[in-house]
C-alpha cells in the first residue's frame, strides 16, 4: 500500500474540545497504514504554520484557511461551528454601541475567524469602512486584562464563553448569535485541513481517520471526555461536557451542506470588505 509507514504531522489546538475529537486517534481507535503524531499548539501558531505548508494535516481558523487554498483541502471533518453562539465581544461593564466603536478591543488574533466576523459586525453596526479598534493579546489572557483595567472590552473565544459571567464580565454581543439571526446559518470557526500535494489516496485516508476518530469519541463520550479534561485549563467537568458539546457533534462529523454553505458565505462577506481575497474551496469528502 502506497500510504505504508508515512507519518502525518497533526496540529491541533490544546483544547478540551479538539482534544475529544482526537481521542479516537490519540488512543488507537481508527485502524489506519498511517502514523499520526499529534502536533499540539494554539491556533495562531498553527495559523502560521500552515501559511509555511509545515504539517500535513492542521486545525486552522476559516480565516486563515482564505490563505491557504493553493496548498491545503478543507476537510469536511473536524470543524468548529457555533449554533447561535460563538466569539464574544465582554466587558468589565456595560459599553454603549456608539462608545464601543472607539474602545480599543483585546483580539486574540489577526488571522482568527472571531477577528474577521468582528469586523463584519462592525460594518454592520456602524455603516461601511468603520473598522474596530484593537490590539493583539494571547486569548487566555484577554480576560485577565480587562480585570486589570488594560482595555475595556475584549474578544473571546474558547472556554471564555462559559465562564466569562463568573470572571466578572457583562456581554455586549455574541457573534453566533449575530450571525445566525443575519444569515439563518451556522457561524463557522475552525477547520481542518490536508495537505494536497500528499496525493489522493492520503488525502482520502487522511479524512477517512479523522472522521472515524470523531465519530470514536462521541460513541465513547466518558472516555474521550476523561481523555479531554487534561486540556480543560481548570474547568470543572460539567462545564468541559458542555463546551465540548458547544463544538463536538455531528456537524463536526461532517459538516455537511449547510457547513460548507456557511464558509463559502463568511469568505465571501469577508471578502466584500476588502479583508480577505476572494477564494475558490476545494472540500475533500
């Protein structure tokens, strides 16, 4: 067999909810001629990464992925879609719409898909050409600096959505929301990706592996989850069930239709701001 021995480098973030859907592979549960070694990174770097074609195989952020479409397929497997929920724009305190326009707000991340939607929700609070104002900062560490009065308001992502009530911070909106009630649509986040120039036959095994790993873990869901709670930075394991329930289903499994429907529409609007170029997406079944 062709695919005999090769080693498939895997990025993912070291988080609860990709470390769940990684389980299956991590522990032996996908029969594959493939050797993965599990590359664990948070998403800038892998972002980054990807940008150089380092890894065979990598989460990247929808964002990320407009970049990437010369050397990378987009799987159908693996992604992270919010249903009426997602990024957050929090603050240590309420924050009227017109004085948020002016408030310089913690990012975590150029290329994440929460700074490209938050510059589409700006267009559309605000009008045309109106782009936020921010700064970068680690995502783990945007909170934290809203308590230390640092900035005002923030971006954030992961587990920052469960827990930001109990860190002190009021919501001023939520991305997901926002956009389903714009688009009726699934707001796409992460992604993961292949490596084209691998040939056919590991590109297919490769999405072959990663869908038979996620479907492992939501059949084990105990198992996977106990394996995932060492990724939880400090969540209790109701809240992790929860926020790998956030981003780990079906839709995960294979995004389907309305999955790929979504990013095609985030890329596109993206794109009609003048923040991404306009791609074409080759999605491997």
């Amino acid at each position: 067999m062709a695919i005999t021995k090769q080693k498939i480098h895997l990025g993912h973030s070291p988080d609860s909810d990709d470390a769940f859907m990684f389980w299956g592979l991590a522990c032996g549960q996908v029969e594959t001629e493939l050797e993965f070694e599990h590359i664990l990174r948070d998403i800038q770097t892998l972002n980054g990464w990807a940008m150089e074609g380092k890894l065979e195989s990598s989460a990247v952020s929808v964002h990320a992925f407009t970049f990437l479409t010369e050397k990378y397929a987009l799987l159908r497997h693996g992604g992270s879609f919010g249903d009426g929920y997602g990024p957050m724009i929090v603050a240590s305190k309420e924050i009227s719409l017109e004085d948020l326009k002016d408030t310089v707000i913690a990012i975590p991340g150029l290329l994440t898909s929460a700074f490209l939607q938050l510059n589409l929700w700006f267009e559309d609070k605000y009008g045309p050409g109106v782009k936020p104002k921010f700064e970068v900062v680690e995502f783990d560490e945007i909170i934290p600096a809203i308590q230390a009065g640092k900035f005002a308001a923030g971006l954030i992502i992961h587990e920052g959505q469960l827990t930001y009530k109990r860190d002190g911070m009021v919501l001023i909106d939520d991305m997901g929301t926002w956009w389903q009630a714009k688009t009726g649509l699934p707001l796409p986040l992460g992604v993961n990706v292949v490596r084209k120039d691998l040939g056919p036959e590991v590109v297919t095994e490769v999405s072959r592996c990663m869908r038979e790993s996620i479907s492992a873990s939501l059949a084990n869901r105990d198992k996977a989850l106990e394996y995932a709670l060492q990724f939880a930075r400090g969540m209790d394991t109701q809240t992790s069930d929860k926020f790998v329930g956030m981003y780990v289903n079906e839709r995960t499994v294979d995004m389907g239709d309305e999955g790929v429907k979504a990013i095609r529409l985030l890329l596109a609007e993206g794109a009609r701001i003048g923040m991404i170029p306009a791609v074409e997406i080759e999605v491997v079944d």
